[in-house]
C-alpha cells in the first residue's frame, strides 16, 4: 500500500499549496470494436474519466466508430497512419522515421487525418499521437499545416508549444511492462512513476502546467492492469485535489493555422 500512500500524500502537498493535481488519458492502437475495448470504455463511464483513444486510421472500422459514436467522454486522436515501422535496422521502431521520405510520411499522416473525419466527423480532435511515441524532429513544423493542433508523445515536455499552432502535451505513466511479458508492470512502479511526475511538476523541475499523462493499451492488458486502473480512478476521484481533464481542453489553446497540402 505504500505507494498508494504516497500518492495521498503528494496530492496533499497540492491541496496544501492551493494547488489541483491535473492528469489526462490516452490509450493507443484502438483499430474495432472488441470486448477489450467495451471494457475500457466502461471504466471511462463508470469513473467519469475523459479518453483520449488514439485511433490507427489505416486499419479503423465502422464497429469502431459506431461503438464511440454516443460517448462524450470518449475523444479520438490519431494514432500514426498504419501502425508500420520504417526505421533503419538497428533503430528503435518508428513510423514516423527520418530514414523515410518526408513527404511519403506527411501524405500519409494527412491521409490518416481523412479517415479519422470520415469516421468520426466533429468527434475526432486534431492530435496525432505517433506509433511508439516518436516522429522525426523534422514532420513537427508541418503538422500544424495538415490541420493538427496537439502531439502527444511520452516523458515531460521541452516546451508547451513547439511550433507555433502545435501544443504538446505527452503521457508520463505507461502501465504495460513492454520489455518483461506485455503484462502489467506493476503497483509499485507505476505509481512510483506516477507520483515522480506529480513531484517534479510541483517543485517546478518539469513543467507544472503540464498535465500528468496515463498512457494504455487496451488490446494487451492483464486483469492486473484492469485492477490497477478501477484504483487509480477511484482513488483520485475521490480527492479533491486532484482532476481529470477533457483532451479536447488540454489541447484547445494552440492557435489555429492555415492548412496546406501535404508535400
């Protein structure tokens, strides 16, 4: 129970200085609608917490979309375009990779954003969450050309807003252990990650305006992470220190920017 405890105690030393510790949810790789996915969506529901369900648009179904259709909690993103990765052997995996042509990976990410607004119409919000959280330094000055205003990646953001019409907001808590079976990577550990992130933020060693980020990945997860997530929930919705925010909010203040043609 330790590291609920600690939790506790460091949104306490929020409350104490006037202070909301704010978090916000992002789960990857939806592509249909599957039992994995009802269930996520139930504790969407049953906790009141907003989600920001990274879609994968070369894969996404009419299942999918009819299953979020009627859900206000639920926001979708874009996951990349196909899921793929293109890195050089030898790399960390990346769609989004340098060793790719920069405008075969722009045209596919404006094709992507297509699929998700014929899928999703108004519903769908204009933030691309790249596949394993990375993109070439070099596509981030023209996303905001294809239309998207947010990028979510992962670990404590540089800056808020990158380039201008783009703000960044990453995931700093991922709760499958992808290294050690796909399973949960346990209690501990994620809320140790968790409560760093919180005390970082607060002592102003991270940017405090950022909001904490939990990152899932519905399609893998262990009944170990479906309980850790139902305790997660429950235990910050019951302090009045902290929030969960609507991406869509999180997200809102970036400037728009006049689109242009992928190239």
């Amino acid at each position: 129970m330790t590291g609920w405890v600690d939790l506790a105690t460091e949104l306490e030393l929020w409350r104490a200085a006037g202070r909301r510790a704010t978090f916000w949810w992002r789960d990857d790789d939806a592509v249909t609608a599957t039992p994995a996915l009802a269930r996520l969506l139930a504790l969407s529901d049953a906790h009141g917490i907003p989600l920001a369900l990274a879609v994968i648009p070369a894969a996404a179904t009419a299942a999918l979309a009819e299953m979020v259709a009627t859900r206000a909690l639920v926001v979708p993103i874009q996951h990349g375009y196909a899921h793929r990765s293109h890195a050089a052997p030898g790399s960390k995996t990346g769609e989004l990779a340098p060793t790719r042509p920069r405008e075969i990976n722009l045209a596919e990410l404006a094709e992507g954003w297509r699929r998700l607004r014929h899928l999703f119409g108004n519903a769908a919000a204009a933030i691309l969450a790249p596949p394993w959280n990375r993109i070439d330094p070099a596509l981030i000055s023209s996303l905001p050309g294809l239309g998207f205003r947010g990028l979510s990646t992962y670990g404590a953001r540089k800056r808020k807003e990158p380039v201008t019409g783009l703000i960044e907001v990453n995931t700093h808590l991922d709760i499958v252990d992808w290294r050690g079976g796909r399973g949960f990577v346990g209690e501990s550990k994620a809320l140790a990650q968790l409560v760093d992130h919180l005390r970082a933020r607060r002592r102003g060693i991270v940017d405090g305006a950022e909001p904490s980020g939990l990152l899932t990945h519905h399609l893998v997860h262990d009944e170990a992470c479906w309980a850790f997530l139902d305790a997660l929930f429950a235990a910050t919705r019951r302090s009045a220190a902290a929030a969960w925010l609507d991406p869509r909010d999180i997200f809102a203040t970036a400037a728009p920017v006049a689109t242009e043609a992928a190239s």
